[in-house]
C-alpha cells in the first residue's frame, strides 16, 4: 500500500501573531473551531481518513495544551505502526536555535523522521480548513515521476495576490512561480484549469502549502542550512531543477490566517450546506473524546445556529452562532453571529453557592452579544452589550481586543455587569 510508504510533517507555525490573542496562551494548531475541535484535528483527521497512520506535529510556541490534546486524542492499537508525536523545537549539540521558518522545522527533527522507514513525505500545515483524499494526491505524485508534487487551488485575479502563484505546462508540471503578484501582474499568470473553474474565473493556481516530497530529495534539500522556508526558498529553487507538480484540489479550503478568517470559518458551519461537511461519515473529523452531558435548552429562539455538547441554554435568541462545550447563557440574553468557545470545566453547585455575587461562567443574564469570539472559561456579567462593527477601531485592553471590527473576549477574561462596547 501507498499510504505504509508515506509519513506526514504537520508544521504547527511560529509564534500566529495574527491570531492573537487566541494564541497569546495556546499554539495555533491548538486554537478551537467548531465548537469541540481544535485546528490540528483537521489535517491529522485528514491524513487518518486516507489510511496515513505515521505523524508528526512540529511546534515551538505555548505547545502544552496541544501537547495535551494529542496525547489524551490520538491513542493507537499497540499492534500497529500508527502514530502520532509531537515534536517541540529543541536545543542540540549541532543546534542551538529555534525554528526558523517552515524549512528550518523539518531540517532540525529530520533525525526523528529518518528513524522511520518512508519514500515519500506529505508536508502540512496546521492551521488550515479543508477536507482531502491524499491518496489522490500521492497517487499522482507516483505516476508523473515527480520529485515534488504541490497542492493548488485554482482562484480568481483579486484572491491571488495574497498567494504565491504558479503558473504549469500542458503536462501540469510547474514552470514558474511569483510570490504575492500585483494586480496587474497576476493577469499574466493564467493556467491551464478545468472548464468548472474557467466558468468560476478561477484561473490562477495558488500554492496550498501542501507538499509531497520523495524522501532522497528532501534529505538533499534539506543539507542547505541556507534555506530555511518552503514556500519562499525551497518551492521557487526546486522548481528550476527538479520535475514539480501541480496537483489542482477543486473543493473547499480556506486559510485561517487571522481573526477575520478565523470567525468566518468558525461562521461558516451554520450555512445550510456548508462548504465544510461535518457530517460525512467518510470523512470524520476525530478529536478528543469527551464524557459529557446533552446539551439543555429552555425558552430559546434557535436560528442557524450549532451548539456542542453539555450547553445550558437559557437564552432569548440564538442566530447564526457557534456555541462551544459547556458553555452557559442566561435568561433574556441574545447570542448573534458569535463564536463562543465554551469553558474547560464546569462550576459546580457548591462553587456557585459558597461565593454569591460573583460572575458565573458564560454569559449572563439579559445580555446582547453580536459580532464577537468568545475565548474559552469567559465570565460576562449581566446587562453586558458588546456589539462589534466596522465602527470600532483596532484596540487592546486587558479584557479583549478588537481587530477588524471583532471583538475578540480574552481566555478566563471577566466583563463586569453593565459593560458597553458597542
């Protein structure tokens, strides 16, 4: 089988600045989305669901918590070869610096991959939203007799300039590539697509970040202490001497790059269709295992909304929002177009008892929350309004930051009753 010839390098990023402050206390593959997943769940479960059973994880910043969720997630028979390690940036003998970019993270744990038996190596990144066959992907990587096969997707003229671009032959081997191309440069690297993405206008191949990689090729690559990024170093340089690959993907992904795309995706699961299907069974996403209650609802108005398990719902309104596990809304509040995390543990009765007065976790009473991502184990008084908009500016404060018009409600933050952002 293809798939026991194969291993898979999740790349976790560096510091994910841009999805501060979600990653202010937790690596970006550790970021929740959909209510109970976390990001690294997507391209692990993408590689379960094509049988490529050997991964690693490679990271460097606040990986604890992802630590935690792969060990307590992804447990294995002891009679098979399946795996899945993490492998944290470490000091050597030879080494005494962190990752330095994409490159960097795979030359520095190369000595854990090669105790492995592999041909060939399937490169991902963590934070991205996307389901995929990569026995499909591999399977063409074999048969054209490339050395390097890249995943791309086929875009329109204003979304490729935020990507690196490439541009093939009539064999889809890639001839050239451009990082990030102007508007009017970009008109000049169409190639040749299906006739469902030409009648898309979708004529320019953007680079996914998904790489296939023979195994001899990448020891070589890898022995430049020079090139430290994939997309910016090692991809344009390969392509002028090694056979490359365009391999066109034609479904739904999306980079969760910042907060903007973060809550849009997150949003995105309340489309009647969505374009991310949680409920195939062909193509689970698996994530750690929680024992919890059903989740309890009462007197709520529910609109395209999904809630997670062990909810208590008292709401007057719930629309177009993601509710997370465990997450509690009081009476008379009103939940739209959020992403409300949840809470990592419960308060129990007697907690609640022995501290009268103090604000519960979740949100309370008579509240109006509109256009905002709740992080996890927040606490809202009563009488809170936070609605975001175009009309706030940029800022940060000790409770939460707004970038581009989303609130953003820090982890274990605590909003006073009465508070107004709106």
């Amino acid at each position: 089988m293809i798939n026991d010839d194969v291993i898979a390098i999740i790349l976790g990023g560096g510091q994910g600045s841009r999805l501060y402050p979600l990653t202010a206390k937790r690596s970006k593959p550790a970021v929740p989305i959909a209510g109970k997943y976390r990001l690294v769940d997507i391209p692990l479960s993408n590689c379960i669901n094509s049988n490529i059973s050997r991964m690693f994880v490679l990271t460097q910043f606040n990986s604890a918590s992802l630590n935690r969720h792969i060990k307590n997630t992804y447990n294995f028979s002891l009679f098979s070869r399946a795996f899945v390690d993490l492998l944290a940036a470490e000091q050597t003998m030879s080494n005494k610096n962190w990752f330095q970019g994409t490159a960097d993270a795979v030359r520095q744990s190369m000595h854990h991959f090669l105790n492995h038996e592999f041909k060939y190596v399937l490169i991902l990144s963590g934070d991205q939203l996307y389901q995929m066959d990569f026995n499909v992907l591999i399977q063409r990587h074999i048969d054209s007799g490339a050395r390097i096969t890249i995943a791309t997707l086929p875009v329109k003229a204003e979304e490729g300039v935020e990507f690196g671009i490439m541009k093939t032959d009539h064999e889809s081997m890639i001839t050239s590539f451009i990082e990030k191309p102007n508007a009017e440069e970009i008109l000049k690297w169409n190639s040749d697509v299906s006739e469902y993405m030409q009648s898309e206008g979708r004529l320019y191949l953007a680079s996914m970040g998904i790489y296939v990689f023979d195994r001899d090729l990448l020891i070589e690559l890898m022995n430049d202490p020079h090139t430290i990024d994939f997309g910016k170093e090692i991809i344009p340089q390969s392509i002028r001497k090694h056979k490359v690959l365009s391999y066109q993907f034609e479904g739904y992904w999306t980079d969760i790059g910042n907060i903007r795309s973060y809550y849009e995706a997150n949003l995105s699961f309340t489309d009647g269709i969505p374009h991310f299907n949680l409920f195939d069974n062909r193509k689970r996403i698996y994530t750690h295992a929680r024992i919890l209650p059903t989740s309890k609802i009462s007197g709520t108005l529910i609109n395209d909304s999904v809630i997670a398990d062990g909810c208590i719902i008292h709401a007057a309104k719930i629309e177009r929002s993601v509710i997370g596990i465990r997450s509690r809304i009081g009476k008379g509040s009103t939940v739209i177009k959020t992403y409300m995390m949840g809470s990592d543990s419960y308060q129990t009765l007697s907690e609640i008892a022995a501290r009268p007065g103090d604000i519960l976790m979740g949100i309370g009473e008579d509240c109006h929350i509109e256009n905002a991502i709740l992080d996890k184990s927040c606490q809202i008084g009563n009488n809170v309004t936070i609605i975001g908009g175009a009309h706030l500016p940029n800022q940060e404060t000790d409770l939460y930051v707004v970038a581009g018009g989303i609130v953003v409600v820090k982890k274990g933050a605590t909003i006073p009753p009465g508070f107004v952002l709106s």
